[in-house]
C-alpha cells in the first residue's frame, strides 16, 4: 500500500474511501434537506411571537423538566443497581445486567406503554392489590409526568446501570485489594475507587439519556394524558397532522433542533466511554471491602426489588395481558396481517441496509486514519463523523415533517409512506451501527493492512477473508440491532400512517386508543416476541453461534 506519490496511493485507495463518502453524503443530505425544508417552512412565521406564546413556553419548559427528571431518575436507579450488580454477583450478574439492558434497548416504546399501563393503570395490578386490601389505589395519577418519568425509568435505567456496571467492571483489582487492606468503608470506596471510574462515563451517559428523552413520543402521546403533559415532539405532531398548521409545527421543529444541536455540542465535549461493549466482569464484587457492611445486603435487595417493580413487572403483565382469546384471531384480521407484513419487510430492509452503509462509513474513516496525503482529510472525517451522527438531533418526528414539505408539490408524500419510514429506520440505527463496528473493523486495520497490501488481497476477497470473519460478531448486533428498532419505531409512521398503510406499533396505537385493550394487548405482545426474534434471531444467524454471548 506504500508508494512514492501519495496520489498513488489515494487512487488505490478510492474504492475504500468512495462507498462511505457517497454512504455518508446521503444519510447527510436525508437529514439536512429535512432541515432545510423546515427552516424554509418556517421563515414566513413570526419566531419571537410563537416563542412568546405561553402554550410554546409551556411545553418547552415542560420537555426539558421530564428530560431532566428522567434523566436523573435512571441515572440514580442506575448507578445503584450497577453498584448492587458488581458488589454481590460475578459474570453471571453482569450478564443478567447486559441482557436487560438489550432487552430494555429493542422494547417497542408501545408495548412498554402497554405493560406500564397494566401494571399501573386504573385497572392494573397495583390497582387491583390496592382495592384487595382497601387502600386506595393510583387512580388517573399514571397519565401525565408521573407515567412518562416511570416509561423514561423503566428504558433507560437498565442502560445507565450497564453504563455504569461496565464502569465499575474496568476497575483494576488492585485498587480493591489496596482499599481492603486500609480498611476503607462505603463512603471511602465510593470516594476514592467507584466515583473516579463512574465520573469518566457519567456525563455521556447522562446526555444521550437526556437527549433520548428530551426527543420521546410515543412513550408522551400515550402516556401523557393532554396539553398540560405534552412534549415538543407532541406539540409537532399535533400541529402538523391534527391541525395542519405546517408553519407553526416547522418553528416548533426548529426551536427542537436548536435545543438537541446545544446538548450535541456539548456531549461532544466528554470522553464516549459509554460506548465500549460488555467490559470485563472482574474481581471486584468478591473482594469490595463494603460487601459485607451493616445495611448493604439490605439495601441491595432493596434495590433489586424497585428493579424488579419498575422493570420486570410491565415485561410480565404483557406476556400475561396478551395471552387471551384475541391472539388466536388476529391471522385472521387483514389490518393486522398488513401491518405485520409491513414491519417485517422495513425492518429486513432496515438492517441490510444500515449495515451497509455503517460498514462503507467505518472502511472510510479507518482509511482516513493511514499516513497519507489524501487531501483535506479532517473535512472528510467530520463528514463522516456528522453522518453518523446527525440523527440524534433529527428526530423522526422533525425528519417526518421535512420531507413531506420537500416533497410537497413533487410527489405524494402517503403514497411514498413506506419508503419514508425505511429511510427514518436507516437513519435511526445508523449511529447505534457505526459505533458497533467501527472499533472492531479499525482494530482489524492496524492489525493486517500491511500483511493485505503485501499479498495483494484487496476488494471482495479482503472481504471474505479477513473483514467479515474479524467483525462477524459485531455486524450481527447491528444488523439486530437495526431489525428490532425498526418493528418498534412509531415516528414518520405516525405521519403517514393510513388505512392503507400501517406498521405494528401504528395499529397497536390505534387499537389501544379505541378502547379495544384485550386486542392490544395481544398485538403488543406479538410485537414484543417479533423484537426478540429479529434481535436474537438475526444476531445469531448473522454473528454466528457465539454471538451475544
């Protein structure tokens, strides 16, 4: 790969660099002419005035205070089962952690609406233990924050505590041992040894949490029960589909953009840790010195048992709510079979596709990296980098909105539906993706470029021979990974969603809201086993036998 003219070597290394650059200007060019297209809705609309609207600042205020409270709610939950995790369990523990984490990762927001809602509803289970024993029970409480907070809760604490248990997992047993021999209690173990790991993850972790929450809308429209709890991703929904107010809900759309571009600058700013994979499990839960501490098996169990009713319990009632009568007759239902057919088709394109594109970006930026003169190679890797990142600040919603103006006047937005899903899916899974492989594929770089350039395997059979073997594992997870966000998202869908074309979580939330819950109990719980399928499934199929382990 070594040449005297490093033109040379740019032109041996196009086919490399060009796949990812054309796989990174298109998921760019989706999301910016989304912008765009807003922005220019959005220009004939008095900005100070919707800004000075109360109900604007309402909902604005609103947003950001369940994004915060959420946000410091799983992180607290979190961080304690983490710490619970690694002081009582080994591998087995830490796996446990990883497994509910993917799970709570892959749950369609929809179904968790459901099971939330059985368990904590009018007529759920706490209700129903509450009139067992006379007391009172939660009534109409569940719709508004306190039902967001315990959704927010209930997706992201299970991914703060892997966060955090990995965190915990990477300190050095040395550093146990030396805290056990000075006869450190909890108070110094937490001040000396854990916070030091915890506070290199902590405020990525914090801010992806709090950008997935400041950007939540199913989870809100089914739970928020009105105005007085609706978020911005509401407000744009209400304003574009029910009132067909295009202007305003572009401002809307805008003033969100502004507000996730801000908490994007700033994550960008700390260490992304909380990316690494599974970590190592570690010593440390068999040798802590506050293992065996007054109180610590206590408040343990404690912790477990809050886990357990805020995590565990909506994951049983949808099993159990959906086993009834309904499930034997939904085959025989043509919306559902429609539906189905549909997530299932978007969410196998989804994954191939997003796979590629992740895998072209990855090659691209591992072949920024080598010691060549190819230009200016940091605008090439930030166009990478935005690429791959850029739909954290684009939500469904927002991308939704953009190209139905783009397309306004050109073609039929609805009848061009599915292929705006897809396209969303894409762009939804597509930094998830990237960050799965591009370590993997970056190591396998440094490790056989030189030994590949010397004996000419290039193209295809670099490919086969060394690529795919290497990153096997990791294409598989983003491959699931992208499958069963695809079945669960209900964004663009909202949208566009007609008679004529529905998805799962589209008909699961119209079923729910037309006082039919036996039928959407069991459609949730067919798209709750579909998730697990695609993920597990395609993980496996695609990983090989040791994937996920």
């Amino acid at each position: 790969m070594a040449g005297g003219d490093g033109r040379v070597n740019a032109a041996r290394l196009a086919p490399r660099l060009v796949p990812g650059l054309a796989a990174a200007m298109l998921a760019a060019g989706l999301a910016g002419g989304a912008i765009w297209a807003v922005a220019a809705e959005a220009g004939g609309l008095d900005l100070p005035a919707l800004l000075g609207d109360t109900y604007v600042r309402g909902v604005t205020l609103f947003t950001l205070k369940q994004a915060a409270l959420s946000m410091l709610l799983s992180a607290l939950l979190g961080l304690a089962a983490a710490r619970a995790v690694h002081r009582r369990t080994g591998p087995r523990g830490a796996r446990a952690l990883h497994l509910l984490a993917s799970l709570a990762l892959v749950m369609p927001t929809t179904v968790a609406a459901i099971g939330i809602v059985s368990v904590w509803g009018r007529a759920g289970w706490v209700a129903d233990a509450a009139n067992a024993l006379g007391l009172p029970g939660p009534g109409g409480a569940l719709y508004g924050l306190p039902g967001i907070l315990l959704a927010h809760v209930f997706f992201n604490a299970p991914l703060m505590a892997r966060i955090f248990h990995a965190a915990l997992a990477g300190i050095p047993d040395g550093r146990w041992r030396l805290a056990a021999q000075l006869g450190m209690g909890g108070r110094e173990v937490w001040r000396f040894v854990e916070w030091p790991a915890i506070r290199r993850v902590a405020p990525g972790a914090c801010g992806l949490v709090f950008l997935l929450c400041f950007t939540s809308f199913a989870l809100v429209l089914m739970l928020g029960g009105g105005p007085r709890a609706s978020t911005l991703e509401v407000a744009i929904y209400e304003a574009a589909r029910l009132d067909f107010d295009l202007a305003k809900a572009a401002a809307l759309s805008l003033l969100q953009l502004g507000i996730c571009g801000l908490v994007l600058l700033v994550l960008a700013r700390f260490p992304t840790e909380w990316t690494t994979g599974r970590g190592a499990a570690g010593m440390g839960g068999r040798i802590r010195p506050d293992r065996d501490e007054p109180g610590a098996r206590l408040a343990d169990g404690a912790i477990a048992l809050v886990a357990v009713a805020i995590v565990a319990a909506p994951l049983a009632a949808i099993v159990t709510g959906g086993l009834r009568v309904e499930l034997l007759s939904l085959p025989a239902d043509p919306a559902f079979r429609a539906a189905l057919a549909a997530s299932i088709v978007i969410a196998v394109a989804s994954a191939g596709i997003t796979c590629g594109l992740a895998w072209a970006i990855c090659e691209a930026r591992r072949t920024l990296v080598l010691p060549l003169r190819l230009g200016p190679r940091p605008a090439l890797a930030g166009l990478l980098d935005l690429a791959s990142t850029i739909y954290l600040a684009v939500p469904a919603i927002v991308f939704g909105l953009g190209a139905f103006l783009a397309l306004r006047g050109v073609a039929d937005a609805f009848a061009l539906a599915p292929l705006l899903v897809l396209a969303a899916n894409v762009l939804l899974s597509l930094p998830f993706a990237v960050r799965a492989l591009q370590g993997r594929l970056a190591e396998s770089g440094a490790r056989h470029d030189r030994l590949c350039a010397s004996l000419g395997i290039t193209g295809l059979a670099r490919l086969r021979l060394v690529e795919f073997p290497v990153a096997r594992r990791e294409l598989g997870f983003a491959a699931a990974l992208s499958a069963a966000l695809s079945v669960g998202d209900m964004g663009v869908i909202a949208l566009f969603g007609s008679d004529t074309f529905r998805t799962l979580p589209w008909l699961l939330y119209q079923r729910s809201g037309r006082y039919q819950s036996d039928e959407a109990a069991a459609i949730a719980l067919v798209l709750l086993l579909l998730s697990l399928a695609f993920f597990a499934g395609i993980e496996r199929v695609v990983g090989g036998r040791h994937a996920g382990r």
